[in-house]
C-alpha cells in the first residue's frame, strides 16, 4: 500500500481485509477497483459476478478502502465483437452495486489493445493498451540444454 495510489486487482473479501489492515497500519485510504471473472476463465482471477453481489457491502464497509469501480479481463479473441458481452455485463454489475452502495462507482476497468475501441462503446473509462503504446513484449529466451543432455 505505500508503493500503490490505486489497486485494480481487488478479488476476494480477504485480500480486501488485508489492504484494509495494512492500509490502517499505513494511516492511508486506499481507492480500489474489484476484479471480476466475469467470462468465468479458470486461467483468470476475480470474483464470480454473483459473488462481488453477495460480498459487496462488506467491501464497501471496510473504513481505509475505498471501492470507485470494476476492472475485467476479458478472454483474448483476434475478434473484439466477441467479447462486447463480457464488457456489457461487467457495465451492468457496476449499475447492480451502485444500487446496493446507493451512490455512483466512477471507474469501470476493461479492455487492452485489441479490444479497447469495444470496451470504451460498452462504457470503459480506463483501458490498458501498453501493447499499443510500447510493441509487443519479447518472448522469453529459453536456456538451451547441452548436449550432453544436462
């Protein structure tokens, strides 16, 4: 918490519990987005979106986190059309839990390189597109074996 301004990553009750206490140890408030799985990958992290409902207003209630929005991760498709329904859905749980908070969540997390122009038309306001910006990441080097077979 004393390296972070905002934490997107939120995806359990006890890691919330936990930035709480350490942000308490801190004297600091932290702002937090909740990950949310909502294409149910097992490859990803986050809340089922039934689950973020259920645990929402004991987040909202923990006094050194502050929750402003949902983030996602979408699955990777060469075809952004495709994946309009997770942004959709993730934009209809952000309404579900503004209701339960009674006040507005400003953040909504989605969308990278390949998809963002989607997820801004489904109501993104922050989108990750380093890929865009910086090239694509080098492939790791793999150590080459020797030949004796070590």
């Amino acid at each position: 918490v004393a390296l972070f301004c905002t934490i997107q990553s939120v995806d359990s009750l006890a890691l919330a519990q936990e930035l709480n206490k350490q942000c308490e140890k801190a004297a600091k408030t932290m702002p937090i987005l909740l990950e949310v799985n909502v294409a149910g990958e097992a490859s990803k992290f986050g809340y089922a979106p039934a689950r973020v409902l259920a645990e929402f207003a004991e987040l909202s209630r923990l006094p050194r986190l502050e929750v402003h929005g949902l983030m996602t991760i979408a699955p990777y498709t060469p075809t952004p059309e495709r994946v309009r329904p997770v942004f959709g859905r993730l934009r209809e749980l952000r309404a579900e839990c503004e209701q339960l908070l009674g006040a507005p969540l400003p953040q909504l997390s989605m969308g990278m390189s390949g998809d963002f122009e989607v997820a801004i038309e489904e109501g993104a306001t922050l989108v990750r597109i380093g890929t865009l910006l910086f090239g694509a990441r080098p492939k790791p080097v793999k150590a080459l074996k020797s030949e004796a077979g070590e």
